[in-house]
C-alpha cells in the first residue's frame, strides 16, 4: 500500500535523502507571508509554524492563517520528530492571552488554532494559560471559533482537561503522533494510551466539543499498524483524524524511513472514512492546522447532517 518505487536504494542514497517531487514547496516570499510575519514580532508570540519548520507557512501565512504557540519557544521534551528546542523554559508571560486575542481581532480570523510546548515544570503543565487565552478570545472576538492543540499534561491530565473543557474550545486536538510500538523512539516522554484517555476524557465532560489526533507516517510504521491506530481514535470517539508525512527537520532527528505516496495517503484516508470520522485530511502536506478553518466547517456540517438523519428515524 505503502509505494517505494521512488525511493533511493541504500548504494545510491545520497548523504541528505532527496525529498519526492509531491512533497516539495517554494519558499516563502510574499507581502502577505512578510506582514504575518512582522506581526507575530510586534506582539510577541510563537507560531509553531516558524518553530516546527512546517511546510505549508508560506501558503497558510499568505492568508495570513498561523498557529500560535504559547508558554514560550521551550519545550521540557525531547521528541525525535521535533524541531522545537528543547530545555528549561522561563516564566509565563502574563500578556500572552491579550497578545493572542489582539491578532485574532487584527487579522479577522475566523478560526485560530493555539497550541503550546510541553510545561512538565508547572504545576498544572499550563492548562490555566489555555483556559486565559480562550477566555480572552471569547471576550474579543466572539465569532471566532477556537481550536485548541493541547500536549498530554503528563500526571496532571485529569484537572487540566476539566478547567479547559469548561473554557469551551470548539475542537480539543492532542496528536498521538505515531504508532504504539514507536513510542520509545519517537516520543519516549508520552504514552499512547495515556493521550488516548484524554481525549477520551475531553468526549466524557462534554460530548459537544470536537476531538481531533493525528499520526505521521513515514516514521517506519507498519500498514495494519495505522489500521488499529484508527480503530482506537474511533474506540475513544475522536471524530477528526489528520495524517501527513513526517519529514526529518536536521540530520539529528529520526530518519525518514518512507516517503508514503499520495495515493497510499488517499488509500489511508478511504479506510479512516469507512470507519467513521466525520472528517479525515490524508495527504503528504497534511499537518494539524492545515486548512483548519475549512475543515471545521466541513466536520461541524457533518455532525449536523449525521443528527439529522437520526432523528429522522425517530
């Protein structure tokens, strides 16, 4: 399902792994990319755009669409897959919420998605600066549906999921990031099930919000593997799965085993659909906040056509 017709065998491969055509993106150059870009600097945040080296920030930028990051540019982990840096990380910033609502009212959003690094420091692993910066947006701009992309808040899940629960996001996503048998490697400082119960979690408190994970592939994982990694999120009733391809940001992270091809991402995509997703994005480019805004729209139109259809049986 997987093709490797296109990738370099071992005695050819060059010392820095040539990515496929499919996946290839120009670099950013436009007036929209550059006014986003100044923007984030006048009000002091962190896109996990810039810090994750995403591919798609010069075509999401340009709509001027970016991911905040919040609780700084520090993450406590070190994930093999991850480019943002890792160590201790300073104080909170308190203008942080404001700053957040200030770009969403100033660039007309319609839709934000925030996420943040891992805080294993503090004591609620910064769940209360989640529930200020959706609290601050709820009061500034109140059409603005909000997406939230939370870490695992590692022994601190059960209070942090109830105070942000209560703040109400539109979507709750937690990534699981990877198959079960490549945590060690890849995210060594999670647990699979521990991330899975907490979107469990998220769906007990208030069946309303959207739960949303996704998976890389690439990483060296197995077909059947992605299969029961689907059974799982559907088992804890995550209705929005995202699946991209990983891509290795310095020779110091984890290898690319596989440059997955769009049609085995379509393949995917099929299969996660037939198992009940109310919305699935399967592609190479695919990342958690990429056309987040359309793809809410489409997910929200389809639980309201699924209850619909319900009652009409009544």
């Amino acid at each position: 399902m997987n093709d490797l017709s296109s990738v370099p065998t071992p005695e050819d491969a060059p010392a820095r792994q040539r990515k496929p055509y499919w996946i290839r993106v120009k670099a950013p150059t436009s007036k929209g990319y550059g006014e986003t870009r100044q923007l984030m600097r006048d009000l002091k945040l962190n896109t996990v755009c810039e810090e994750a080296a995403c591919p798609n920030i010069g075509e999401c930028w340009t709509k001027k669409h970016a991911t905040v990051m919040i609780l700084g540019d520090t993450c406590t982990r070190a994930c093999a897959f991850c480019n943002v840096k890792t160590g201790m990380p300073g104080r909170v910033d308190p203008f942080e919420p404001a700053n957040v609502a200030e770009l969403a009212l100033k660039t007309g959003l319609e839709h934000i998605v925030i996420t943040s690094v891992d805080r294993d420091d503090l004591p609620d692993g910064g769940a209360s600066q989640f529930v200020k910066v959706i609290q601050a947006l709820r009061q500034a701009t109140p059409n603005t549906t909000i997406e939230i992309l939370t870490p695992d808040f590692r022994n601190k899940m059960q209070r942090a999921v109830e105070a942000i629960v209560e703040a109400r996001p539109d979507v709750y996503n937690h990534n699981l990031e990877t198959v079960p048998r490549l945590y060690p490697t890849i995210r060594p400082g999670a647990r699979y099930y521990a991330s899975l119960r907490l979107l469990e979690e998220v769906k007990r408190h208030d069946p309303s919000i959207f739960t949303k994970s996704g998976v890389m592939l690439g990483l060296g994982e197995e077909r059947l593997e992605v299969h029961q990694v689907m059974d799982d999120m559907r088992c804890a009733d995550i209705d929005f799965l995202t699946m991209g391809q990983y891509l290795r940001p310095t020779p110091k992270h984890a290898e690319v085993k596989e440059f997955v091809t769009p049609q085995a991402f379509k393949a995917y995509g099929a299969i996660a659909r037939a198992k009940g997703f109310l919305q699935v994005a399967s592609s190479p480019l695919t990342r958690s906040s990429y056309h987040a805004g359309a793809d809410f729209a489409e997910m929200k139109a389809a639980r309201d056509a699924k209850l619909a259809k319900a009652q009409a049986k009544v």
